[in-house]
C-alpha cells in the first residue's frame, strides 16, 4: 500500500494538530505541533519527499513552523476551501501523479482529496465522513501521532526510515528563524 508514495500533503487542524486554536490579540492564530509529528514531517523532505500542507487556515506562525520542516513556500497552500484543486496543483508542481501522493485530512473539506490521493488518510478522531473516504485511518488521532504514523509507514516500506544525527539537517530556514536559531547553536 504505501511503497510506491513520493509525496505528502497534510491539512494542519485536526491532523498536524489537535485541532485546538488560540486567538491571540494581535490576529495570529497559535497552534499546538506534535514533535514527533514534526520529526516525521523534517524525516520525509530529508529522504527527499515532496511535502505540502493544505489548509483552510493562515497565520504566520503556521508558516514559520511549516518552513521550520523543510516545507517550501511554493507547497503551502493557505486559505485552501476546495482542496483537491490544491493536492492537484501541488502534484503538477511537483511532478507527482496522484497515485504517488498521500493526503490525510480530518474534516468534511478535506474529503474530495482524500478521495484523489493515491491514500486517502486520516487521524483516529476524524469526522465518520471522512473515515468513510479514507483508504487508510491511522490509529493515532490528529497531532498525537497521526503524521508520524503514515511518514514512519511510508519510510519504513521502502527502508527509508533512516536518521544519522551526525548528519545535519538540509534546507533553509526563513531568515528570522535561521537568525535566532544561530544565536544558540555556536559550538566551542
């Protein structure tokens, strides 16, 4: 099931997270990321993945913590209603045939791109609906493993699931995060 998978495109509430949001005063909207979601997410562009988030939502810390991972600007899509346009776009981009991507979403929206990945996947506390479209429904729920579990799957069927901590990590950060990690990561 899972050994022919190139890419990933993940909804962010309710898969990446739990779905809980906090409001702050000044508009942006914090979330609550799993670590060993976000490992998973880091582990799959590192081996090469394309990885895209497809959400309703938008806020700045959503797209720091998403280039954090290694997900470029160009596969973030914001402000997604309809999202198998999006998973289409993010495929053409990408050079991905459908069939090669899966999408893992929680929500009624997420279900016309559940349904036109190559997996349709989705957490444990999904909506009933949208566990009927999935082809696979992890058994963790959304940001309590949900991701990690179809990364490691993924990763492990095609004896990818490798981590040298020697090894360090690829990509650029955006510039204000690369700029204040810098400051405590000087070695003697």
């Amino acid at each position: 099931m899972f050994e022919k998978i190139k890419g990933f495109a993940f909804d962010v509430d309710g898969v990446f997270t739990d779905g809980g949001i906090l409001a702050m005063p000044d508009g942006d909207l914090l979330r609550q990321f799993n670590a060993k979601d976000c490992f998973a997410a880091r582990m799959a562009v590192e081996e090469g993945y394309k990885v895209a988030i497809i959400t309703g939502g938008c806020s700045n810390s959503l797209i720091n913590r998403a280039m954090s991972l290694g997900i470029t600007r160009e596969n973030l899509y914001l402000f997604s209603k309809y999202k198998a346009p999006d998973l289409e776009l993010f495929c053409r981009r990408n050079g991905l045939a459908l069939d090669e991507v899966i999408f893992a979403g929680d929500d009624i929206p997420d279900i016309p791109a559940i349904e036109a990945a190559g997996i349709g996947a989705c957490p444990a506390d999904a909506v009933p609906e949208v566990k009927a479209a999935a082809d696979y429904i992890s058994p963790y729920g959304g940001g309590r493993g949900c991701v990690r579990d179809l990364v490691e799957k993924v990763l492990k069927a095609q004896g990818r699931w490798n981590f040298d901590p020697k090894k360090p990590w690829s990509g650029k950060y955006p510039e204000e995060i690369a700029k204040f990690a810098s400051h405590g990561a000087k070695r003697d």
